[in-house]
C-alpha cells in the first residue's frame, strides 16, 4: 500500500512528522513525503500565478504535491495538521482513488481552526476525544481520538548527566500560566530547570532566567533533560481552559524513565494506570506536598517510573499509532 504523508515542514516543535513517517515505513508501507510549506522554487510560482489570478492559496506546494500524487498515485494521502493543502489538491489525490485522512494535534486549543479544513477530508484524528466526536458530528467525516505517541529509539532513558541534574524539570514552550506555575514551584522552594525559548518572555529581573536554558531543544536532547531529572513535570497550555486532550509530552516524558506529574484529563485514565504509571493533579495548589512527597520517596518515583516505561513501549509507540490508524481507515471503508 502507497501513502503520501503531507507534513508542515518548517515546524521545529512537530518531530512527529519524522516518527510517523519512520513508523509507517517499519509496518511495511510504501511512503513517501512532502512538506505543504513552499520553498523558494514555490513561492515563485505562487507569486506569478496570483498575477495571472489563480486564487488557490500556496499554489505552488500545492501544484507540487498534485504532481507527486499523479507520479505515486498513493493508495492513502495522509497529512499532518494541513492547513496549507488546497481542496484542489485533496480532491485530485480522491479522483485518483486516494482516501485522505488528516492527524490534527493542535486540539482542543484550536478546534475551530480545525474544524474549517475537516469536511474536506475521508477521515479525521485528533488528539483530543472530545473533538474527535464533536468534529464527527458536525461533519459527519469519521473522526477518531488518536493521541501522539514515543519513538523508541529516541525517546528513551539517558545516562545521568551532572550538569541537568534537578528535582523538577520542565520543557516546552512559553506560556502566562506555565510561567506563574514555575514561578508558585519557586516561592515553595523546589529546585527546577526549564528549557525552552522562554527569555524574550520574562522580564529582565525574572528569578526563573537563573533556572532556564533559553531555546528550542531537539527530542534527543529533551530526553537527556528528562533522564537526570528527578521529577518531569508536565503541564498542558490549556490546563485552565479544557478538561480534554493531551499532549506528545505525556508519552515522551513516560519513554524517559522518570516519573511525570501532569494536570489531569479526561484521556489519561484510557492510556494510563494513574498513580501506577505516573500522577495527576487538578489544582496547582496540590503540587507542593504532592512534589515534596515524591522527592522523599526514591522507591516509589523508580516504580512509577518503571511502570510507565514498560506500560509506554507497549501501548504508545508511534508504530502503535499508525496500526491505529490505519485500522480506523479500514474499518470505516
């Protein structure tokens, strides 16, 4: 079976666009990939067809990715977010007896974005359950909860490493409640580490600047982080605003063998153990004595993280996933 995986290529936070690619390949699948992002050879080709008047927005990619689907003739077109991929494009790959699936993990924080493109695809996943079921019922295009995943090979434990060693570690992007929660974990005395391109963010006086390591970090190297860390802890963007939906760092953080404490959603419970595999918190004000508690007890960090390494490899594997999907696909056929 052929697929065209149609990936955002200039995205560095999207490392999924490569293990999903890997493990499609490892099941057997022909693949093959384009980015919907333009480079310099597109954008000319955008630029002189507007002046002509063609009002397909990113006609140059687009024209791009129909001549590879006219020359591979993929049996599935499978895109990651695809906000860039025209209806012309999908429904070339349609004409040309493709199904075409889209895995969108920017939910719940930008459904209705989503929800714009979603009736121009067969198939529909999300990482959040709850739009999957509302998308399908707005739509009516099949739509399925279908989480991120590790890559084994990279998401794994690293050797300790002196210079990140922490009680508490964080890495991800900035955000006004991440902030304020490493500022809370500060005032109770907790040693942490941030990574992430935080410091265009902070005021020049910040006490966090001491605690961070300013940047995009790599997966290989969020994981070395992680494994010489005491605790990972993991916290959504939408912590406050949605009870749904979860994020590549629940599955990451899990491969790394450390024990993750992260907000609760409604999904964890269906792809974890929870205080067997790692611990959830529903309010910031119960993390000190729930952190505190934990960095008194090496036993029991080491069991949780142990049980969510081997619960991880077994079920949340990007290999898993893309049978996942693909069994969605054939199902609903």
């Amino acid at each position: 079976m052929k697929i065209l995986l149609v990936i955002p290529g200039n995205l560095k936070t999207v490392p999924m666009n490569v293990f999903s690619a890997k493990a499609l390949v490892n099941l057997g699948y022909d693949v093959k990939v384009e980015s919907y992002n333009e480079n310099i050879s597109d954008k000319i080709i955008t630029k002189i067809r507007k002046i002509f008047g063609d009002q397909e927005q990113y006609s140059g990619a687009n024209i791009r990715i129909r001549k590879t689907i006219r020359t591979f003739k993929p049996d599935m077109l499978l895109t990651i977010y695809g906000t860039s991929l025209s209806v012309k494009s999908l429904n070339t790959a349609k004409t040309h007896g493709a199904k075409t699936a889209c895995w969108w993990i920017n939910d719940p924080f930008q459904f209705k974005r989503g929800l714009v493109i979603a009736s121009n695809f067969d198939f529909w996943f999300s990482n959040s359950s709850v739009c999957a079921l509302e998308v399908q019922s707005l739509t009516g295009v099949p739509s399925t909860f279908l989480p991120t995943a590790c890559d084994p090979e990279i998401h794994k434990p690293y050797p300790f490493d002196q210079s990140n060693a922490c009680d508490i570690c964080f890495a991800g992007d900035w955000s006004k409640s991440r902030q304020k929660l490493m500022e809370y974990l500060l005032e109770n005395g907790f040693n942490i580490k941030i990574y992430g391109p935080w410091k265009k963010k902070l005021n020049k006086d910040s006490r966090l600047l001491d605690h961070l390591k300013n940047g995009f970090f790599s997966p290989e190297e969020m994981c070395r982080y992680f494994s010489s860390a005491k605790i990972v802890l993991n916290f959504h963007t939408w912590f406050d605003e949605s009870p749904h939906g979860v994020n590549p760092r629940l599955f990451e953080a899990a491969a790394c063998g450390v024990v993750q404490v992260v907000d609760a959603k409604k999904e964890i419970p269906e792809l974890f153990n929870i205080k067997e595999d790692l611990v959830t918190f529903s309010k910031i004000e119960e993390l000190p004595k729930l952190l505190t508690n934990l960095l008194n007890d090496n036993e029991k960090r080491q069991k949780i993280a142990n049980s969510a390494l081997k619960r991880v490899l077994k079920d949340h594997t990007y290999s898993a996933r893309m049978m996942q999907l693909m069994k969605f696909v054939s199902y609903k056929k």
